[in-house]
C-alpha cells in the first residue's frame, strides 16, 4: 500500500512540474503574440494544432500506456515539452508573419502531444494505484477514488494557474526566448527525477489488439466523453480568447490578466479538490454521482447565457461584471469537471485503464480543439456576446447527454462487459 501510495505522490508531483510549465506557455505564447498585433482568429489558430494533437495523443497514448508501461509514457511526454520548449525558442523575430505562424503551429503541437501523453499516463495511474489499494485494504472504494481524483485534478490545475502568472511574470523579466529556456531547465529537473524513481514498468498490461477493440467502448464511457467535449468546448469558446483580450482591450495589463487568470485557474483548482465534499457519495459511487453530474450542468448552463445578456445590455461596470460572472462558472465548472474526472475512472476497467482514459481525454483534447476555434471565431465575428453564448448552447448539450450515463453499478457494469 506504501509502495502503491509512493508511486501516486511521484507522478502527481511530476505532472504538477508539467503543468506549471504548460501553463506558462499558454500565457506566453498568448500574451507574446497579442503584443506583436495578431487579430483574435490568428492567437485561435496558434493553438489549434496543439488541441488537434491531443486527439491522438491521447487515443495513441492510451495504448502505449497499456503497452509499455505508464512511467515510460510520462517520460516521453516530459521529453516531448522540452523539445518544443527548444523549437519555441529558435523563433526568429525576423520571419515573414506566415513563417513565424506556422512554426509556432508546429511547435505548440508537439506540445499539445507532450500534455496528453503526459496527462493520459498521470490519470491513469490513479486508477492503477487505487487497486493496488483497494486489493490491499478492503475498505477503500469508490470514495478514495473520488477523493484522489479531486486532489489531483484540483492540484493540477492550481499549479496550472499559478503557471499563468508565472508566464506572464517570465515575459516580462527574461523576455520570450529566456523564459522558455528557464522552462526547458525546470522540466529537465522533473524528467530526472521520474527516471530515478519509478518503477520503468509501471501499469503494463495486455493491450487491445486492434483498432476496434480500442474503440469498443461502454455506453457509459461514450456517453461520457461526448459530454466532455461538449463541456470543455463550452469553457475554451470564451476563455482561450475571448476573456484575456476582453480585459487586455480594458486596459488590463499583461501581467494584471496573468495574475487574474491564475487567481481564477488556482481558486477553480481548489474547488476541484473539494468536490468530493461537495457531492453526495454513494457505496456504489454512481448512485448520487450521476445525478450531481447533471444538476451541475444544468447549473452551470445559466452563468454563460445570464453573462450574454449582461454583455449585450452594456450593463454598468460591464469588466468587473464578467470578472463575477467567471468566477461563478469556474466555481460550477470545477465541481462538473471533477465529478466527470471521477466518473470516467468508475467507468473503467482496471485491466485496460490507461486505453479508457485515454479514449475520454481524447474527447477532452477535441472539446479543446472545438472551443478554440470557436473562440477565435466567434469573438472576431460578434464579440463576447457571441463566444457567451456559444458556451450556454455547449452546455445545453451537456446536460442533455448526461441524463443517458447509467447511474447503477450493475447497469454499468453489464453494458461494459
């Protein structure tokens, strides 16, 4: 059981170094760009070959996790962010703008491909550690589950708030190409560590054997990952551009937006951790679970469509009104995200784990992609009116998919098998 926790504290602490570096980038590149007068539609398509790299990287990642081991797939992931790091770096400031674009492209997907096999191969040694834990004291379920999850979700994303100051604060200090060298730095410091102390074998198991058999999935976990896009499309449609140019074009400081932004990112990462007390559990873990899944969504549905309104009436004080209204989103954002996090490991079968994470964060990866486009887009054409209410209309169709998620175990467990 030590030995199971030990390996748990080692990947979420390598995953935390990934995140605040994979925040930081974000800021960067965006901020960065933004100065240098690139339209909303453009800072979109910077990032679009990032989120289009997770689809695969996680379908593929999943599979490789399963194949060659977790611990050996969070490496590569870790090596994969330095390399892009590297590239980011070589950018010249005397390209054409459509040279400059593309490599940026190129080098954020191999970035979008180092999160997900990085993210992929962490979740899913949750799900292994937790029946290792379970095999050994026959009193943790369902419940510890959840209480990891949040944890580690939350924690995450915590870290990745603090990596939006942190790259707004770098941009600053050491400039664009110092600051992705003092990231490359910090991330060769986590691969060291992980290469020292885990296990290289680490959750390998029998893997599927065919394309088919990747994608034969239960109702549940379908049902789940279509949700997922459409829940995580709903927040990057209006949060990738829509917010940081909104405030920027205010007259918000970079470093005023960065320090906004990881405010936001760390109070929503706390939130996370707390879900499992603000969720009412059940000894099957689906019974009350699945239900909260859709009053959230429900919940969370009417902030983005309320702020729509608001936009579009120039109500008084318009900036510090949507300020309130994203914390009210973030705060029910938070609690969907971690009930959907832990679902999808309750979901799971224990033996191909890292194949049905991978299979929901791909899902995770094309909402990202969707929302990011979108963000460009709909921003460009009507404004934050638009963006808004792209969200609302996303979650609308979250809430609707979710009534379908089997909330029995035994039913779950038998469309599964």
């Amino acid at each position: 059981m030590q030995h199971a926790a030990r390996n748990y504290a080692i990947v979420t602490a390598a995953y935390w170094g990934f995140t605040l570096t994979d925040g930081a980038l974000r800021m960067l590149v965006l901020l960065h760009f933004y100065r240098l007068g690139y339209s909303p539609f453009t800072l979109a398509f910077l990032f679009l070959l990032y989120e289009a790299a997770g689809v695969l990287a996680n379908l593929v990642g999943g599979w490789l996790a399963t194949h060659y081991g977790i611990a050996r797939m969070l490496v590569v992931g870790l090596v994969t962010q330095i390399t892009g790091f590297v590239l980011l770096s070589a950018l010249d400031p005397n390209w054409t703008a459509a040279m400059a674009v593309a490599w940026v492209v190129v080098a954020q997907g191999i970035c979008g491909v180092a999160k997900d096999l990085t993210k992929t191969a962490s979740k899913s040694a949750i799900k292994l550690t937790q029946s290792q834990v379970q095999a050994e004291a026959k009193e943790q379920g369902a419940g510890q589950l959840f209480k990891w999850v949040a944890w580690f979700t939350g924690s995450k994303n915590a870290m990745k708030g603090i990596g939006f100051f942190l790259g707004g604060l770098l941009l600053e200090s050491l400039g664009f190409r110092g600051a992705l060298w003092a990231m490359a730095g910090l991330l060769a410091f986590v691969l060291a560590g992980v290469l020292l102390s885990l296990p290289p074998m680490l959750g390998k198991k029998k893997a599927s054997r065919s394309v088919r058999e990747l994608f034969a999935k239960s109702p549940g976990i379908n049902a789940l990952a279509a949700a997922r896009v459409v829940l995580f499309g709903a927040r990057d449609v209006w949060f990738v551009v829509g917010v940081p140019v909104f405030l920027y074009s205010a007259g918000w400081s970079f470093t005023m937006v960065g320090t906004f932004l990881a405010a936001w990112t760390i109070a929503y990462g706390l939130v996370q951790a707390l879900a499992p007390h603000l969720v009412k559990r059940s000894e099957d873990g689906l019974s009350h679970e699945v239900p909260a899944a859709r009053l959230w969504s429900a919940v969370l549905a009417v902030i983005p469509a309320a702020l729509a309104a608001a936009v579009w009436l120039e109500a008084p004080n318009l900036e510090w009104v949507v300020v309130g209204g994203l914390g009210l989103f973030g705060f029910a954002f938070a609690v969907n995200s971690s009930v959907h996090s832990y679902l999808i490991l309750a979901y799971a079968g224990s033996e191909k784990a890292a194949e049905d994470v991978g299979f929901y964060y791909a899902a995770n990866a094309l909402g990202r992609f969707i929302g990011t486009l979108l963000s460009g887009l709909l921003y460009q054409w009507g404004g934050l009116v638009w963006a808004l209410s792209g969200s609302a209309l996303m979650l609308l169709a979250c809430w609707l998919i979710t009534l379908g998620l089997p909330a029995r175990r035994v039913l779950a467990d038998r469309l599964r098998g």
